[in-house]
C-alpha cells in the first residue's frame, strides 16, 4: 500500500495526525487494524439470525 503524504509545517499538522500518518506507514500495524476490523465484523455477522428464510419464504 502507497501512503502520499503531503508536506506541511508541523505547526499547522496536530500531533494526532502526526501519530497516525506515522502508524499508516507501519505494515503490521495497518495488518493488526485490518484483522481487528475483519473480527469484530464476522462477530457481528455471525451474531445476527439467518434471516434468509424469512425473506424467502415469507
């Protein structure tokens, strides 16, 4: 994954986007983040009755 990040002066950048931009630019930290996401939606996911046959069969 490509990051660009545009130059500017750190007075007008927060320290927050600072943290982040420098995050973003670890691999494994983006591959933690993305498997963080991928579980906490298949928990949702699986949590949710099938409600497959409702919509079929009415």
């Amino acid at each position: 994954m490509t990051v660009s990040v545009k130059e500017s002066s750190a007075e007008t950048v927060s320290a927050k986007i600072l943290e982040i931009r420098r995050k973003i630019t670890d691999n494994s930290y983006v591959d933690n983040a993305v498997q963080r996401i991928a579980s906490v939606l298949s928990r949702q996911i699986t949590a949710q009755p099938c409600r497959l046959k409702e919509v079929i069969y009415g």
